[in-house]
C-alpha cells in the first residue's frame, strides 16, 4: 500500500520515503507507527477532554512516552513490538473511555480494529489533513516531531526516577490538538513554542536526574584504543543501562566500549570508578556497519540508532533493551525494580575475540555547563581581552549524507581565535581534528550528548549574566546545527523559546516544513539553511 514518512532528515529526495524507509523499515512497519501514534493521539484527547487528573495516570503516562519513543528514526524496527503496544494502548485508550462521558470524540479515540489488514489500512490514512492546508499539516507535524524528542528525554529521566507532571500535560495536550481540523496557524506556532519551553524543562529534568545520579561531568581524556579482553559494545543513550552491565561484567575479564552517544557517559565521576569501562569504540551512528564488523564481540542497542545490519554475522551479536528492538536479535526487560539481566551477553563475550583496534589515541570531553561554570574567568578572561573571539555552537546529530562534511570542513577552517560548542554526535565530525586549544581552553568543548545542549544553552545564560547583556543574541555565540531526527526538533524549539535567533541549520531543512512555515521561522526567528562554508563563516562571523 506504500507508506509516507518525513519525520527524518535524510528521507528520500528531502520529500518523503514512500516505498520503504531510508532508514532501513518497511512501509508496513511505517504504517504500524503511524498507528501507535494515532491511538495515542486518542488517548491524550481522552484525557484533555475528560479533564482526568495526570497524577492518578502514571502507568498511562509512562507507557505513552515509551509508545512514541518506539517510533523516532532508528529505534525499534520489530512489528511485532509494534503491533503488541498498539493492543496494549488500545486497551489502555478503552479503559479511559470508562472513567469519563465525553461526547464528539474523534476517530482516534472510538476506532476499532479487527484484523491486521484493517491495522495496516487504517494506519495509511490516519490524521490525513487536506492538502490545502499544508501549513497547518507542516506545524502539526512540527509539534509531533518535537513531542517525540520530548518523550524521548523524558523517559530517559523516569528511568533516574524523575519526572515532571507538566511534561505529560503538554503532551497529551499537543497530540490531541493534532486531530482537530480548524487551528489557526497562530494558535499551532504558539503550541508550537510550548513544546519548546517544554523541551528546556526536560532537557532540565535529565540534567539533574544525570549528575545528581552520576555526578557533574567533569574533563576527561577517553582512550580510542583497546585492549587485549574480549569486549562489549553499549550504543544508544542509557546510563543506566551501562551502570548496570558494568556492575555485572566486573571481575568476568570482559572489557565494556561506549559507541557514539554514550561517549559521555566516561565524563561523569561515577563511572570512572570502574576499570572494565575501556574506552570509545568508532564513531557516530552511521559508521557502526563496518565498526561493528572490526569489533568482534556482543553490541548491546539501549536505545536508537540501530542500522539495520547486513552482516548475519553482526546481527546474531546485537541485543536490544528498552525501548529499542530489531527483528530477530534478543530483547532483555527489566524486572519490576527496573533490573536487567546481561549473563546472556557477558557469557557470549567470553566467546569472542577482543575488538580489533581502528585507532589509538584519546579524545577530550567533558565541558557541561559545571565544568564551564569552573572555568568561567579564564573563558571571559580570553573573551575580554580578544583571545577568543567567537563561540560556535555546533551540536546535533550526524549522519550519512555526503553533504556533511560541510561541517568537518567548516570546522577546520574556523579562525584560530574561535571555539566549537558542542554535544550530540555532530561532534565526530570535529572532535578528532587536533583543533588545539586558547590558552588551555580546547578549541572543541563537548558537552555531552544530543539532552546535554541543556549545558550549552546554560553556559549562554550565564556569559549572559557575567557580561551583563539584556539579550542572549548580544553574547559573541553563534548557532550552526546539524539535524538528523526527532531529538534534534525538540532541540531547535527549546532553543527558539529561549529566543535564539540566526540559526543556521543543515545540511537541509526539514522536509516537513512547508514554504511558509519556512517563512515564519526565518522572519520570526532569523533561521536559515547552510550555504557554502566561507560564505557562512565570514557571515556567522559578523553577526
């Protein structure tokens, strides 16, 4: 029946992928997503309208942002996942029905579904809007994008046992206005910025749920190398689920790699404690089809991006926990007390030969907003006496497109008297280029990951405060973002609530965005597509 989805950067020709994703899922898979997501869509208009009170719900509100988190790019490509927490939140949608007499509910909420084909063909046209209204379909699908970046952080702190209340109202809030038909574009870009105050609260809530657990992260040299054991590989997100398969691989003779993402986990305190935590394995996510190959030993996926894996091989050592999953690899839940068992893993490790090295060496990180704060005098030090002269703000994702490398190149040419902000995997474009450092600052200070732009935007504030501006646009910073999923759009509306204007942001803009949205965004918020990379550091460099 084919499918549509444009919620990615790469999708096909910066339109839409229609006959299978470009991420690697199957236009069926596509539409089981587009159900969950229109049966989520009930369930919040059920509890907006039936006015139920978000505290007596938290197994509802816990199992919503686990359903929308199944669905960002590279997460979970296991229908039978799928299709299992459709039932369970259709069953969760008609018990709600129970509790409250609400009438002119829209479909999303009353549908029925009997057989897999009737699943397949309803999710084929869910939440179509006409095309006449394009932009109101654009802002739609701007707010649901940014409300599954927001689901995405919020559940990461729910596993720290944090959690806000407001962060489910405004969920369920935006998800049921996506199903009404008659929304101004004024009322959907004002929803639109509640998301993104939204997103600061999350990013927030992580933050605190991160290094009250954790520790603040502090600098760190990470080795790129490796050693003689047999290894395992965590990717993804989770720190907790790397705290939990360090404390059961100690004394075992089996090394642990961080990939991607969990780079940052060596920054924080706590996990430096433990001598089995080696080192960082490869690069951004795009990169692990080969690097999982040289690795050798058991990969273990916490959360996205999985690449579909070619090799039988690679894929007969991938496991899969949370809210990720991939057809045929084994899935490890956690019991009531949110306690995983990794023997399975650990036992396979023994078995295989220890990781082929692909480079040597360390990279440095660590540069949260505490260890920015601690170095605060000698930042606005260099600052005042013209030794650094601008930051560039360059976080995000990375990924495949040849078009990137507009951002290593733009890295290496950056004047000598500037630094790179950054967080998110954005920063394998730069973070093994030797950029040098001013004056014992690094000319590349990496936050953390894609949630920890938290810290940059806390760093802002407060050069912000020292320097004693009105506006957060007068700082010597600028904003040149890479984009990739939906993370990355909760990103960008925080950022936009906060007023940052000029963004730059690449390497194209969203496929979603209609002409006019486009419009409002640069007349409102100054946002713009990159260019060519002299043109844009001479420009970024003026403003």
């Amino acid at each position: 029946m084919g499918m549509f989805c444009y919620q990615c950067q790469e999708t096909g020709r910066n339109k839409g992928c229609e006959f299978g994703g470009v991420c690697g899922k199957s236009e069926d898979l596509a539409d089981l997503q587009d159900l969950l997501i229109y049966t989520l869509k009930g369930i919040s208009e059920i509890i907006i309208k039936g006015k139920l009170d978000i505290k007596n719900i938290s197994y509802v509100n816990h199992q919503v942002i686990k359903g929308l988190f199944m669905t960002i790019t590279n997460a979970n490509f296991n229908d039978d996942v799928i299709i299992m927490k459709i039932e369970q939140m259709l069953s969760i949608r008609n018990e709600l029905r129970t509790k409250v007499s609400v009438k002119n509910l829209h479909d999303a909420a009353t549908f029925e579904i009997e057989t897999m084909n009737d699943m397949v063909y309803k999710a084929s046209y869910v939440g179509a809007v006409p095309k006449d209204k394009e932009d109101v379909r654009s802002l739609k699908h701007l707010i649901l994008f940014g409300i599954k970046g927001l689901a995405a952080y919020t559940y990461h702190a729910l596993n720290l046992r944090k959690e806000m209340e407001k962060l489910y109202a405004i969920i369920y809030e935006a998800l049921a206005a996506t199903l009404e038909t008659d929304l101004t574009i004024e009322y959907l870009v004002a929803l639109s910025m509640k998301v993104g105050e939204a997103g600061v609260n999350a990013m927030a809530l992580l933050d605190e749920a991160n290094t009250s657990q954790y520790g603040n992260p502090e600098t760190t040299k990470v080795n790129i190398g490796v050693r003689n054991n047999p290894g395992i590989l965590i990717s993804g997100h989770d720190l907790t689920d790397l705290e939990q398969l360090l404390e059961q691989t100690k004394g075992t003779g089996i090394d642990v790699y961080t990939h991607s993402e969990m780079l940052p986990s060596h920054y924080y305190p706590a996990f430096k404690k433990y001598d089995n935590l080696a080192g960082n394995y490869g690069n951004a996510w795009w990169k692990q089809e080969d690097e999982f190959v040289s690795f050798n030993g058991p990969i273990l996926f916490t959360t996205n991006c999985i690449v579909p894996p070619n090799s039988e091989d690679v894929r007969s050592r991938i496991f899969t926990t949370g809210i990720s999953g991939f057809p045929g690899c084994v899935h490890i839940e956690s019991d009531s007390n949110g306690k995983k068992d990794f023997s399975k893993i650990i036992e396979l490790a023994k078995t295989m030969k220890p990781p082929v090295e692909i480079e040597k060496g360390s990279i440095v990180g660590g540069f949260g907003h505490n260890q920015v704060f601690a170095l605060s005098d000698k930042v606005v030090n260099a600052v005042k006496t013209g030794a650094i002269k601008k930051f560039f703000v360059m976080a995000g994702c990375d990924g495949r497109m040849e078009s990137r490398e507009y951002y290593t190149q733009f890295a290496k040419k950056l004047p000598m008297d500037t630094v790179i902000l950054t967080a998110g995997c954005a920063k394998y474009r730069y973070n093994k280029l030797g950029l040098g450092d001013i004056g014992g600052i690094p000319r590349v200070l990496d936050a953390g990951q894609c949630n920890d732009s938290y810290s940059l935007v806390m760093i802002a504030l407060k050069l912000k405060e020292v320097f004693g501006l009105q506006d957060i646009n007068d700082l010597p910073i600028v904003y040149n973002l890479s984009w990739y999923e939906q993370k990355a759009v909760l990103v960008l509306l925080a950022l936009l609530y906060l007023g940052v204007r000029n963004i730059h942001l690449g390497p194209t803009l969203p496929a979603f965005l209609s002409p006019n949205v486009i419009k409002i965004l640069v007349d409102n918020f100054g946002i713009a597509e990159i260019g060519a990379v002299d043109d844009d550091i001479k420009l970024l460099m003026e403003i």
